[in-house]
C-alpha cells in the first residue's frame, strides 16, 4: 500500500511541496512548481492503506484518530498544499475522480432532507454545547460569513458589518415591517433587526439549543414583544401565520436544504412573502458546477448538507416566479472569518477539550481548517440574492445600500425616492 501512495503523490503533486515522513521513519519530498510546502508524518500501516482506498474521507479521519500528523506546520498547511493539487491534475487520480462521479450522481439521496432527517442533521451540529460555539464565535454568535469591508475589522465588527449589510438590503424603510428569519441560529440577526431597526420578527430553527438560548437573549433584551423564535421547519410555515411577511431573510441555513428541495424552499418564500415584499438569501455557493459535498464533511460535520453552484440555485428561482433584483458575490470573505475562528478555537483549544475530548477537537480543527482552504484556494464563495414578487419593491439603484449601511435604519422608501 505504500509503494500505491507513494505513486500518487509523486504524479498528484505538480505545485508545491510535500513531505511524508512514513511509519519507518523514512522522509520523502514530493515536489513541483512554486508554492506553498508542508509536510506531515504517517503513524502506521492502517492509515496508509485507509488513504488509498478513501483519501476524501481517510484524511480526515486519520487525522481525526492521530494516524496521520502534521510536521512543523498545522493541519491547514498540509490542506491548502493538498487542495491547490487537487484541481490542476485530475488525471493522477482516476479511482478519486470515479468516486468523486458517483458521488454526484447520488448527491440527491445523500441530501434527502425530510423533515424528521432534517431536525436530526440540524441536531448533530447545532445541539452541541452552546459554550464550545461562545469560545470561538463572535459575542453574537454569528455563525455564517462576516463582511470585512476594508479586510483589517475585527471579528465583531465584520459580523456586526454583515448584519448592517443584510439590513441594507432588506430595505427595512418604516418601523413595524414583520421580518420572519428562516434558519435564525442564535437569535443575533432577529435581535438586531428588532432593537436597531424596529422590525418585528419571527424566527424558525430546528435546533433546540438555539431555540432556548435565542428566548433568553429575548428576554434578556427586553424584546420579547418583538421578536419570537419557534421550533419549526420552513416547509411546515404554510398557514401558520395569518398574514405574508413583508421581508424574509435566511442567512447560512440554505446549505441544509438539499438540492431536492430547492423548488419548495422558494415556494415558501414567495408564498409567505407580501406583493410588495423583500427576501435576502445569504448562502455558501461554489463558482464551478453542481457538484457533491465532501464525504467527511457529510459524516462528521454537517449531514445532509450541500454548498450549490449558482446555476442550481437560480434555475430554482427561474421556476418559483421570485425576482432575483439583486446579487452580489463575497469571495475572500468567508475565508477570513474562518481565520478568525480557527486562531479562536486554537487559544481556546484546552477549554474546549474539557468540554469533550481531544478526538473532537482535532475533527473541529479539521473542519475549520478545510473549510478556510476551500474558500482560500477552492471555489468556495459565499452570495447574497434579494428577491422580490414585484419590480418596484427595491430601489433602482443600489445606492440605498451604502446610504443604509452608513446611518442604520435608513433606507429609501421606494424606487422613485
């Protein structure tokens, strides 16, 4: 098995460096054009064999069990070295790029979402203990893409920007516009719409530890007039409410939806969205076409989950009747909030560890770390589509959002304004 690894990495790597110290102890190199150089060591025969047969999955795990550590460098040096080789020679990998086929031929059910799988995949992620999220996150919480205006903010302030952002974009130009959030995670984003922009908002998860820490934020705030949070699926808001929504925003959750239920997602948006209403859809996409997740992703970190092309998502919008008035594509943005959580969990890795254990914290690193690669080096992104039913909903330029962004709340009332 080593003499088949050894292989693919000579053809595999055509830019960079790699270093591979094997269970013997023996150092190879493994070299092509200029780039970046990492190396790591593998511990033993097993995880050599486990690298051959599944490396899209193997890696991780190996990394995960400490068959495989990195030398001199950290995880993301070893992932940003893989992923930039992973692109240019496809050829190197026949047996990967055959997985990789089946892979997206089978996306589909790996991304059935039915309501009951949907609160169970929500559950692997966002039920876990609420102070693991606290040492890595912003005070907010914000667990989605920051917006780095200048690229030096702080982490506070570049999720602070977002929310302003997304604010923007919603148009929220009088008081009392009813907001509902689809995915609203901890409550940050209805909680600032409420307090700096007089909304009133409901908010929907499917995560019970979300749902009990947003009530208290509430409550503590002392908006619990305007803002509730319910324990409900986006597909199950049909006649629940009495009346449509004049704006509806879902920052980060459409990733969960699954391609197979793209259609209805956008359905319920304009089914719960007022003729004269704004929607903002802020979410993980990828520059290339449809494509499939990672197998270790999919296992560990969020099952169910897939980031789409913008090909799949406006088909999707094409067909709802929606009005895509607006998009815009934030590339280096995640990779920086990434930055700055993995720079958080590492300085706060040994509180985390008496949380769980140190399995878990080398598979959260691992998470961390690909993620930054993919959208540091890969063709992750992150876009925001506001949609409307009715042309006239937003103004004809964009000015509003900058004006909207500099004085918060203030967003011009119409298009002719």
């Amino acid at each position: 098995m080593r003499g088949l690894l050894d292989l693919f990495l000579r053809r595999f790597i055509v830019v960079g460096r790699l270093t591979v110290q094997w269970p013997d102890g023996e150092l190879v190199t493994y070299s092509g054009q200029d780039g970046a150089a990492a190396a790591f060591r593998i511990r033993d025969l097993g995880s050599i064999r486990r690298i051959v047969v599944n490396p899209d999955l193997a890696v991780g795990e190996c990394y995960m069990n400490g068959g495989l550590e990195p030398i001199d460098c950290s995880i993301y040096d070893v992932l940003c070295v893989l992923i930039a080789n992973q692109k240019r020679n496809s050829h190197a990998a026949p047996m990967l790029a055959l997985r990789q086929t089946f892979a997206r031929l089978t996306r589909r059910l790996a991304q059935f979402n039915s309501t009951t799988r949907a609160q169970r995949n929500v559950a692997h992620h966002y039920d876990l203990n609420g102070r693991l999220y606290a040492l890595f996150l912003d005070r907010d919480r914000q667990y989605s893409c920051a917006y780095f205006a200048h690229g030096d903010e702080t982490l506070e302030d570049a999720q602070a920007a977002k929310k302003r952002h997304i604010a923007a974009k919603l148009c929220l130009n009088r008081p009392d516009l009813t907001v509902l959030d689809i995915g609203c995670g901890w409550g940050g984003t209805a909680l600032t719409l409420a307090r700096d922009y007089g909304a009133r908002v409901t908010g929907i998860t499917l995560s019970t530890e979300q749902l009990a820490e947003a009530r208290a934020r509430a409550a503590a705030e002392g908006l619990s007039d305007r803002v509730s949070f319910e324990l409900l699926d986006y597909r199950d808001i049909k006649d629940r409410f009495d009346r449509p929504f004049d704006r509806i925003v879902s920052v980060g959750m459409f990733e969960h939806v699954g391609v197979g239920n793209f259609d209805d997602f956008f359905d319920v948006i304009k089914t719960n969205l007022a003729p004269d209403g704004v929607a903002l859809l802020h979410a993980i996409g990828r520059f290339g076409p449809p494509d499939a997740t990672s197998p270790w992703i999919t296992k560990y970190i969020f099952p169910g989950g897939y980031c789409p092309a913008l090909s799949e998502v406006l088909a999707s919008i094409e067909r709802s009747a929606l009005l895509p008035t607006d998009m815009e594509i934030l590339r280096l943005h995640y990779a920086e909030t990434l930055r700055h959580w993995r720079r958080r969990f590492a300085a706060n890795r040994d509180a985390i560890a008496t949380i769980y254990d140190e399995r878990f914290c080398r598979m959260f690193e691992f998470y961390l770390a690909g993620s930054e690669a993919a959208f540091r080096c890969e063709y992750q992104m992150v876009f925001q589509i506001q949609l409307t039913r009715d042309q006239t909903a937003a103004p004809l330029t964009r000015d509003y959002i900058h004006a909207a962004e500099s004085i918060p709340g203030r967003v011009p009332a119409s298009a002719a304004e």
